[in-house]
C-alpha cells in the first residue's frame, strides 16, 4: 500500500506540473487567478483539486509512517 501511495504522489506531482507547462504554453502565463471565478472548467482549477488531493495523500502517508 506504502508504494501505492508513492506512486500516487509522484503521478499528481507530474500531473500539476504537466498541466502548469501547458498552461504557460497555451496562455502566456502559469497561474491566473482571475481564472477560479471563471463559471468554466480552468487549468487552474484541475490544478488546485490536483494540489489538494496530493497535500491530503502526503499528511495521509505521514500519518501511517
């Protein structure tokens, strides 16, 4: 379960910073905050969920050690 939850960390951790580069590539900039008040579906958003999800798997794991 312990390498699970390695596995998780480091394909979240990719995936925000995947989602930061495109982000940057597609609009010019990284992070937009203007963005989160945005009615639609933002790279922001995924973004942010993404960091929640990942911030709630590393206290999880800490937790367990």
């Amino acid at each position: 379960m312990k390498k699970l939850r390695e596995r998780v960390i480091v394909f979240l951790s990719i995936m925000i910073l995947w989602l930061l580069i495109d982000e940057y590539i597609k609009e010019g900039y990284f992070f937009k905050i203007e963005d989160m008040v945005n009615g639609n579906i933002t790279h922001e958003k995924i973004i942010v969920g993404l960091l929640i999800v990942l911030i709630l798997t590393i206290f999880k794991s800490l937790r367990r050690s």
